[in-house]
C-alpha cells in the first residue's frame, strides 16, 4: 500500500463516520491527514502529494487504520489521542485536563502587519501581558515568542490546566518568562498589564446542551459561560469586564475572544465602545477594549447593575 492510498482510507472512513470538527482541524480531509502522518512519524506539515508513491508497511499501515478506527469510536478529539495540537505552527502538548487549543486570539498574535496586527496597539510601554484563563498555556507562548522583552503571567482556576500549561512552557524554554497563576479570575492578580489576552468561557446554555461528544470530552469548565446560573454566556464576562479597568496601565487594552455570541454580549454590555477585531472568523469573535473605553463605559448609566 502506498501512502496516498493509506491517506484515501483514513479519509474514507472519517468522512463517512458522524464527527465534529472544528479542535484543530475543521474537515475529514485535514484530520486523515494529520492522524496518518503523526502516527508514521512525519512533520504534521508534510507535502502529501510528494510522498503519495511512498510504500507503506502492513504494521503501519494497521496503525494508522486503529487510530482512525478510535477517532471514530471514541469521538475524542484527535488532540487528545495525539497528545499534541499545533497553533500558528506551534506545537503544543495537550490532554483532558484542558480544552485544545484553537484560540483565534493566535492569529492576532502572529500578524505581523494589517489593519487588526496587535502590535498596532502596543509599543515600548508593553512589558507585562497577562492571559487569563490560560489553559494549557498556548496564547502565553505565542505572546513570550512573539514579544521577547514581555514578561506574561499565565493565569487559570484549573490546577490540572496549569500542569499542562507548566509542560508546554517548559518545553518552549520560557519558565524565565512565562509565570504560572492559579486564579479565579482577578482574585489572586492584583497587579496591572499593558495587554490582557482573554479567551474565557463563553458558551450560551442552549449551545453547550447541542454540543457534540468530541467537545463535550473537554473541560465544561473552559467552556461554559453559565456556570453561575446565567444562560446568556456571559457570567463569567461580567466579572471581568466589571474589574478590567482596575487590572490595566492607562495605556493598556484588553483582547477578549467571545466566539459565536456576539449578540449575546452586546445584550449584556450595551454602550460598550468595543473595537471589533477581524479574524478567520470574521469580525465577530474577537474584540479590544482600551481602558479608557471600559472606564468611560463604567460611568454610563447603561451599565448593568450586576456589572458595577
């Protein structure tokens, strides 16, 4: 068997098996893709049509067939079968105890120039960054690799996120750099930032009930937005737009990730001077916030007691 026939199998049978995607990669095609070429031991970024005339081993080919055959039985993200997920070409160690990797926050980090490049928002006062809610530590890596004179704090309330987060910044040499914090939200972070990264839990009620197993095996922790009751997805926003202000330098801004709830959030904030950010996934899911506008947003009657 060669490799491209080995490649066409895998697809086949993901395609035809009733999967979620979308914890990195968003079709049959790329995961067959990235499963046959971890499990033969070949950079996940390969050329596959040049090495389609490769010979393929019947053991190997076997095992390729088994992790593709557990991808479909399990519904468990590739990630975690792998033990590995790649962000902005990137790898990054990741299992259970926290949520894959897929932040869009990433490509803001990456940009080097464009209308949304985050450097535009950042300069020599830029020397501590904060990602809160950081889980397995991806966004703090991209920050210290992008910003070498930064100093990131990495904050999350999961102690079992934190390992893993401790593993992928031991692993990119950054444990000068990159401080690891456990927090629930600000209450163990009295210090101010020049820039916060947040990708926190955001997910409405109705949407985290029509979750699909592959997202149901991570942490609801990292994903629900209503742990306190709220079914809007912002419970935990809420909190942190209410302090933002008092955590940033007055230069500072805030890079919030709120997914698919816009609407969602523009109910629960309404009169927030956002500035929408545009990413893969267009302008909706990533907005920033200067602290001048979260300040001039607390001292309007428009916003919502619970928030105060």
């Amino acid at each position: 068997m060669t490799l491209i026939e080995l490649f066409e199998t895998a697809r086949a049978r993901l395609q035809a098996a009733p999967l979620a995607y979308g914890q990195g990669s968003t079709n049959a095609h790329d995961e067959a893709a990235w499963l046959l070429l971890w499990r033969l031991g070949l950079p996940p970024d390969s050329d596959l049509s040049a090495l389609a005339a490769q010979p393929v081993a019947p053991e190997q080919a076997q095992a390729v067939l088994a992790l593709i055959d557990e991808r479909i039985a399990t519904r468990r993200p590739a990630a975690y079968l792998t033990r590995q997920a790649w962000l902005q070409g990137v790898p990054f160690y990741v299992d259970e105890r926290s949520i894959v990797p897929r932040s869009l926050i990433a490509e803001l980090i990456a940009a080097a120039e464009g209308t949304d490049c985050l450097d535009d928002w950042l300069g020599t006062h830029t020397q501590r960054v904060l990602d809160l809610c950081t889980g397995n530590a991806s966004l703090a890596v991209l920050a210290a690799l992008a910003w070498p004179e930064v100093q990131v704090d990495a904050a999350d309330l999961s102690p079992a996120a934190l390992a893993v987060a401790r593993i992928n910044v031991q692993q990119h040499g950054l444990t000068e750099r990159v401080r690891l914090i456990e927090s629930d939200g600000w209450a163990a972070l009295p210090e101010r930032y020049d820039l916060i990264l947040c990708n926190p839990p955001y997910v409405c009620r109705s949407s985290m009930q029509a979750l699909p197993p592959e997202f149901c095996a991570e942490p609801a922790l990292a994903l629900d937005g209503g742990l306190h009751g709220g079914t809007d997805g912002m419970d935990f926003i809420r909190t942190l737009l209410a302090q933002a202000a008092a955590h940033l330098q007055p230069e500072g801004v805030l890079v919030l990730e709120i997914g698919h709830e816009r609407t969602h959030f523009e109910r629960a904030f309404p009169g927030l001077p956002a500035h929408w950010l545009h990413t893969s996934a267009g302008p909706d899911a990533v907005l920033l916030l200067t602290r001048a506008a979260l300040e001039l947003w607390q001292g309007s009657p428009l916003v919502p007691e619970q928030a105060a």
